[in-house]
C-alpha cells in the first residue's frame, strides 16, 4: 500500500542526520499523527529545505512512501499559522514536550485535537 501525504499541516519533533546529506524526521501531522520521513538532500548547502526543517516552524508537508519511512516530496513554511519564538525555558519545555509526543504516540495514530493541543502550547509558552 502506497501512502500519499499531500499538503499536510505538520510539525517536525524530532531531526537526525541520515548518511551524507539528508535528514530523518520524526512529524506529527494533524490528519496522519506521528509519522517518520526521509528528507533527501535536506543538508546539502543549496537544498531548498535547508534551515527550513526545525523543530517549532508550521510546515506543510507532502510525501510518499510504501513503508513506514516515508520521503519528503515537498515541505514549505506554512504561512497560516503563526510561528512561536520560543525562548529561554521555553525551548527547553517545548523540547520536552516534543519527547512526550515521541514517546506516547503510536505511529500514524490520528488525533486532530492533540495537533490542536500542541499549537495552542507552543503558543503559550511563547508568550510566557
């Protein structure tokens, strides 16, 4: 079965180096929920996804894959939704958070309203 992610709003947990130029993601999507992705080419100096793919910047996303490592086809900042500047203790708890969700989301588990949840904290700790 061949997954098609068009579009999604989404935002990156967690981001590893991968070989020599790419990164592996860790998203949590508001239709698809946790989700991991293989950005090819993300590190490459003229890669269009370079600095995009951070932890705390609305993107949205498209990929596609047949496995449970999808590949990033398209990722833009999404303009929509406002971006927090996390600062200070901030970083550290929305880090934390980011772990929580790592660690008690099942793969592809659906849940629109901790997505809601999640945007309404990185908020509120921006504004601490």
């Amino acid at each position: 079965m061949t997954l098609h992610i068009d579009d999604e709003p989404a935002w990156i947990l967690q981001h590893k180096p991968w070989r020599e130029s790419s990164l592996w993601l860790t998203i949590f999507t508001q239709q698809q929920g946790r989700l991991n992705v293989l950005a090819k080419g993300a590190r490459r100096p003229k890669s269009p996804w370079r600095g995009l793919l951070q932890p705390f910047t609305p993107l949205r996303l498209s990929c596609r894959g047949r496995t449970d490592l999808l590949t990033l086809t398209a990722a833009e900042k999404d303009h929509d939704r406002p971006a927090p500047k996390l600062q200070g203790k901030g970083v550290w708890l929305g880090y934390y958070l980011n772990e929580l969700l790592l660690r008690f989301l099942y793969p592809y588990d659906t849940s629109p309203t901790l997505f809601q949840l999640y945007q309404q904290q990185l908020t509120a700790l921006a504004n601490a």
